[in-house]
C-alpha cells in the first residue's frame, strides 16, 4: 500500500472565495514553489477550500426555524437557525444532548453539526449569527473534477473528524479520486501464514490524517497538502467505499 511517506504543505494559497478556479490556484501555488509532482504523489485538499470555491455558505439571518429545529435547538443550546440548516443537511439525528448534535450527513457521514461549519469561516459572528460553511455536495464529485483538472493526480478531500471513545479530531477522507479509498487484505496472509479474515485499510483516511498534521486545525492556512511515496496498485475506490453500510452499523 505505501512505502515511506512524506507529507508537504503547497505554499502560498490566497484566501479562497466563491468562484475561485481551486485548480488554478493549486497550480500557481505548485509552480511559484518549484514543487513538481511525482508518481505515488496525491493532494490532500481541505474541504473547507472547496466549500468556499463553490460558494456553499449559507446567511444564518435569512434561515427560519422550524418547529422541529427549534425543539431540537433548546435541547443541544444551539441557534435554532443553525440547527435548521444541520436539519437540512442531514438524514438523521443520531444524539442530541446540551452542546453536541451529532447527525449523519445527506451523503452518509456521521458527524457533528452535519459539518457545518463556522471556523476560518468569513463573516462568522462570535454570537454565533451570521455566515456558516456547508460540505460540498457531492465530496468525490469534486475530487473527481479536481483531479481531473489537475491533470489527473489523485485527489482527497478531507475534514477534520471526532471519534467515538475518543478525545480529539483528526483528519478523514470524505471525497476520494485516482486512489484506493479503501484497500481489502481480506484473503491475504499474515507473516504466520494466518488468512486474514476482516481486515481493510482505510487508506484514504491514513493519508487525510497525516496531512491533517500539516494542515493544522487554526490559522495556518495550509488548505493543500502533498503526500508523498504512495503505492495505488490496489483497485481504485472512492471515498463511499468507506462509509459503513447502515445494516452494519452497531451503534448508530
């Protein structure tokens, strides 16, 4: 799957905003740096970057709450706009207790706040008003575009994730292009000799974290990401290859 890695962060991004060409702007950023991309090289692209490029904010002051929303709202003490909007953008809620809304996306993700967002976000108030940031719509459609604009490098589009049983988020892939999203050892052996009976690799997600550790969860603005000395001999899958099918899902 990999041999040694190296992760990088593409210097020099400006302020992504609605209707930026990401692609261009990567590829200005890569050759303003020298950087030239090599075989077993992917970008990790925050999804935030992408949000902002295809304009996904939304103006929590034209939002009316619904019933539902502000129901929900008094019990996690959130905005009852802003839980509308997560309403809107999820297919269920799976906890609500006082701070934490805990929902799975439209796209399947289980998530807080359906990855809304309001962090590094322009026109974000600190009372909680004004402007949040959606997930793209469709998380391997755009790595596939961007990928394809870039000609052809795989792409991965990532987030920063909370984990159960877990303190801390770290990066996942949530859209994947031109790589194994998820790499089945399933009938392989170990160095016993044992047949491997369940495992799986989420290569996707390994690669987000350690570029999450570049990226950085505050000001850095490092949006963008090479990983370096990967191996994509497994047969390619997207980033749904790693969504838990919900018949499968003990906890949800």
């Amino acid at each position: 799957m990999s041999r040694s890695l190296a992760f990088a962060a593409v210097p020099g991004l400006p302020e992504i905003t609605p209707g930026s060409d990401l692609a261009a702007l990567i590829r200005d950023a890569l050759r303003r740096a020298a950087i030239e991309l090599a075989p077993g090289d992917a970008l990790v692209v925050a999804q935030k970057a992408v949000s902002k490029a295809d304009n996904r904010y939304v103006d929590l002051a034209g939002v009316e709450a619904g019933a539902e929303a502000r129901e929900l709202a008094a019990r996690v003490r959130k905005d009852p706009r802003f839980v509308q909007v997560v309403l809107d953008e999820s297919s269920a809620v799976l906890r609500a207790v006082p701070n934490i809304l805990i929902t799975r996306h439209r796209c399947g993700y289980v998530m807080a706040n359906a990855g809304i967002d309001r962090s590094n976000v322009p026109g974000a108030e600190p009372d909680g008003a004004g402007r949040v940031l959606l997930l793209p719509i469709d998380c391997d459609a755009s790595a596939a575009q961007l990928s394809q604009a870039l000609g052809g490098v795989p792409v991965i589009i990532s987030d920063s994730f909370g984990r159960p049983w877990r303190q801390g988020v770290v990066n996942v892939a949530l859209g994947v292009a031109g790589l194994p999203a998820l790499v089945d050892l399933r009938g392989a052996t170990d160095r016993e000799g044992r047949v491997m009976q369940t495992t799986q690799v989420a290569l996707a997600d390994a690669v987000a974290a350690g570029a999450g550790l570049v990226m950085g969860e505050g000001a850095q603005g490092t949006p963008v990401v090479i990983a370096r000395g990967l191996d994509f001999s497994a047969p390619l899958t997207d980033g749904r290859a790693l969504l838990r099918p919900l018949n499968e899902d003990l906890f949800g």
